[in-house]
C-alpha cells in the first residue's frame, strides 16, 4: 500500500474511534472514564495498522504528530469530550500520541515487533488496570502521590503480558516467554510508580528499553 493511503487510512480510523466514543457518551450516556479508555485501545491498537500498512517512518508519525497537537487543542478547548479526563492535570491524551512517535522512530528500521509490543502494555494493561481498580480495587496503596489498587496493578500485570506476548509471537519472535514477562513486570511497576497521566509516557518507555536491552 502506498504511504499516502495509509494515512489517510489512520486518520479515518482514528476519527471513527472518536465518533465511536462519542456515540457511547452521548447516546448511551456511558461514563467518560469508559469512553477514554475505549479510545486510548483503539488508537494504540493502530500500531498494528501502522506497522502493516506504512512503508515509510516519516509517513507514518503524520498522524500521529498532528494528533499531539490536535490533542493539546482538545485538553484546552474540549475539542473531542469523549476521550477527555475530568481531571485537568492529566496530560495522558497528549504524552500517548508522543510516546506512539517515539517507539515508532526508534524500531521503526529494524524491529517492528518491537514497536508493537512497547505499546501493548500501554495500550491492554494501563487501560483495564484503570477499570479493574476503579470498579474492583479493594486493597489501595499509595506511591508518589498516586493511589493504585492491587487488583488494578495485577490486572495491568497480566493483561501486559498477554498483550506484549501475543505481538511477539505474531512478529515470531522466539523468546516471547521471557521477553513478555519481563516487559510486563518493568511496565507494571512503572506505572504504579507515575504520576497521574504520565504513565501514558512512561511505560512506553520503560517497555522500549526493557525489549531494547533482552532484543
């Protein structure tokens, strides 16, 4: 396919996971929180489509990149209410689109698998701890200013796992195992340890770097 179609592709994709979570929010009146992590696993899931359909590194951060800044509008502004938090000190729609460009830029040449397992973690595991600890969190810890549940922190924990080895063994990469296994823990722990919002930056990175060094 030809880079063009491709983001034009991404942009459509990416605009109909609004209008998707718009509908919910306003049709079915479902809660913000919901319809900000439907969106948050639709747009990391486009790093499938990214890596499948995009022949060029340049062409594929396009989308990507004016989402930053269509993002920073919307935190100001309200742009897209569907994928906002209620709490205006989160910056996560922002930090994702980034961290997406980073992990892009960084594996884009020689290991794709890579840059779709980083953001599995992000993607699966960050956006049902949310849920899961919210709806389900029961034993509550605090660490730099942040309050986690247990529940949420072994749901971020499995669900990483799952996520990041089923990319791996997609791209048939052969240590999955212990590859999974590790990102998943390094992911957890980071975002137990991350300020509200900063996760969405942080435990891409921490998954880069952890699939960096054992790849």
């Amino acid at each position: 396919m030809n880079d063009p179609l491709a983001v034009l592709i991404s942009f459509v994709y990416v605009f109909l996971a609004l209008g998707i979570a718009e509908g919910l929010r306003r049709g079915l009146k479902l809660d913000l929180e919901f319809t900000r992590k439907f969106v948050h696993i639709a747009v990391g899931m486009w790093a499938w489509g990214t890596a499948t359909l995009f022949q060029n590194k340049w062409m594929a951060i396009i989308t990507p990149a004016i989402f930053v800044v269509l993002n920073s509008v919307s935190y100001r502004y309200g742009l897209f209410l569907a994928m906002e938090s209620r709490n205006k000190s989160n910056l996560g729609t922002i930090f994702f689109p980034i961290a997406f460009i980073v992990v892009l830029l960084l594996f884009w040449e020689h290991n794709k698998a890579f840059f779709v397992a980083s953001l599995m973690p992000m993607t699966w595991g960050d956006a049902f701890a949310a849920i899961i600890g919210k709806r389900f969190g029961r034993h509550c810890y605090r660490l730099v200013g942040s309050t986690r549940s247990v529940e949420g922190s072994l749901t971020m924990l499995l669900l990483s796992f799952v996520a990041t080895a089923a990319a791996l063994l997609v791209f048939g990469v052969a240590a999955w195992l212990p590859i999974s296994l590790v990102v998943a823990l390094a992911a957890t722990v980071v975002e137990a340890l991350s300020p509200y919002g900063l996760d969405n930056l942080l435990v891409p990175a921490i998954s880069a770097a952890a699939l960096t060094l054992l790849g």
